[in-house]
C-alpha cells in the first residue's frame, strides 16, 4: 500500500468515525425530547452558569447532549480542514465545510430553542437540521471509501423513472416524513391519534383540530414512503441485482423501513414510552441516511441509457 493509499484509508475511517459519532448525537438528542428535558437546563451557552453543572435528573440527558455536540462539532471541523488539505475533489472539500456551517447553526438552533423555551418553529427546524447534518457526515464517509475512489463500471440506467430519480425521490420523501414527524413531536401530536393502525377505530377519522391533523399527515406520509421504498427496491433488485453497491442499501431500506413501522406503533401502544420514541427517531435518521447512500451510489454507478456519462468522477474531479 501506498503512502497515499494509506493517508485516504485513514481519512476515511475518520470520516466513518464522526459519522458514527453523528448518529450517537440524534440519538441523545432523540433522549432529550423522549425524556422532557429540553429546559432542564435553562441557560445556553453554559448550563446554570457553569461548565459542568451537577448531572442529577433532565440535567444528565440535557447537559450530556450538549457535551456530544460540542466534540461532534470539534471533529466536523477537523474533518473539514482535513479534506481542505488533502482531498483533491473540489466537491468533497465543500461538504467538508457545509458540514461545518451546518453543524454551526445546529449547535445555535440548539440554544435558541432553550433560551425561547421550546418554541415549535425553531425546535422543528433544530431536528430537521440534525438529520441533514447526519447526511453530510454519511456522504462524506461514503465518498472517501475505497469502494467510491475505485473505477467505477457503470450500468445502463433504463426505465422511467430511472432509479436514479427514483432513489432521489424517495430520500427526499424520507426526508419531508421526518419535518412531519418533527412537526407530530414538538407540537405534541404524537397522541392526538390513540389507536394504531386505525385512527379512532376508523381508516379516515375527522380532523376535530390541528394536532389530529399534523398526526394524520405524518400517517399517510408514512404510507407513501412506504410505496417509494418498495418501488426503489424492486427497481434495484430487478434491474441492478447483481450490483451489491446497490443491492445492499436497497436491502437495508427494507428493513429498516418495517422497523420503524413497528417503532411507530409502540411509540403509541406505550403512550410514548422513551425506548421506543427515541428509537422511533434515530431510525428515522437511519432511513434517511441510508436513502442518501442510495441515492449517491445510483448517481455514481449507473448511466442513462443515452449512454451519456452522469457518474461523479472517481478521483480528482472539482466538479
């Protein structure tokens, strides 16, 4: 192995390591909401006036959030300066820093929905910014691995869609199906509905105020990203089965999605029980990172059936 083949390996593990670390902070985030300690802690950016306040009740899973964000935040920078040194790609290096910016107005998101006490709009956009920055942290390790800098043997992408579209859309569904899900928790309609899967005993029930509503929307969201993940994973099995790069998330979209069903419904059968919320949220977070994967891999490794070449380069492109 190369000197150079060597220091990418090593920058890829680090980008999988603050990805990995990502993730751990959803879900302590996930714990923060679950548990009701968001004002546990009621000043920002210090917690009661100090740095390290005495870690008894909300206090653990609040001031213990904070302290995750702030090493995620220092190793997205490191990560960043990192690819700014070394990468050659010119797109990746922008990742690098747009995960700075966006883990930045995370960390300020965070403070504003202490110091407003919880207001919805900004909460919402808090856990939906999260996600997003998970994204950047998965796309990076995703494009700094072996498998991505190897060349790339590209298939005809045929159909209409073409997978391509069709793995862009439903991350993109994922994607509004957590600002819903978002919307359901920090509104407090994740009980506006008490059954599932009917919704009081009936397919359609009447929408009596806004939380039945935001409860309802996040339902039949649910179920249209249900057909999308279906229909994208058929497509790949059928067309690029062969391909694991594809078959592979294809798979885990599956999965993950009947999971989260399940969580769904045991977040309301135990009246938002913390296990299952949280675990409701984080594997939220996982669908749509591993749509992202997808959706990036598809780009990467499929062609359209003019023959016209849409992959991204493998190594040294700066666009």
């Amino acid at each position: 192995m190369t000197a150079s083949q060597d220091h990418n390996r090593s920058l890829h593990r680090y980008a999988v390591a603050v990805a990995c670390a990502t993730f751990v902070l959803v879900v302590a985030g996930g714990l923060v909401t679950s548990t009701g300690s968001g004002l546990s802690v009621p000043d920002w950016p210090l917690s009661f006036g100090t740095l390290f306040p005495t870690m008894e009740g909300g206090v653990r899973f609040e001031h213990t959030h904070r302290l995750i964000a702030a090493t995620v935040g220092a190793l997205t920078v490191v990560l960043a300066l990192w690819l700014a040194r070394r990468e050659p790609r010119g797109w990746v290096r922008g990742l690098g820093f747009a995960a700075v910016g966006a883990v930045i107005v995370q960390g300020v998101l965070g403070g504003l929905t202490v110091l407003f006490k919880l207001p919805a709009p900004i909460s919402v956009a808090h856990a939906s910014l999260a996600v997003v920055f998970f994204g950047l942290t998965a796309s990076l390790a995703l494009v700094t691995s072996p498998s991505w800098l190897a060349p790339p043997h590209p298939e005809s992408d045929a159909g209409s869609p073409s997978t391509r579209i069709l793995a862009l859309t439903t991350a993109a569904a994922i994607y509004f199906q957590i600002l819903l899900g978002a919307l359901v928790r920090h509104t407090g309609a994740a009980l506006a509905i008490p059954d599932f899967p009917l919704a009081f005993g009936r397919l359609l029930p009447p929408i009596t105020s806004s939380l039945v509503a935001y409860q309802l929307a996040h339902r039949a969201g649910a179920a249209v990203v249900g057909l999308l993940v279906l229909w994208t994973a058929i497509r790949v099995l059928r067309r690029h089965g062969a391909q694991p790069l594809l078959r592979r998330p294809a798979l885990a979209l599956v999965a993950l999605l009947g999971f989260q069903i399940l969580l769904g419904g045991l977040t309301i059968w135990t009246r938002k029980a913390v296990i299952p919320t949280t675990a409701h949220v984080a594997t939220g977070a996982l669908l749509l990172v591993t749509s992202v994967m997808l959706a990036l891999r598809a780009q990467h490794l499929l062609l359209a059936p003019t023959g016209a070449h849409q992959a991204l380069a493998p190594q040294g492109a700066t666009t």
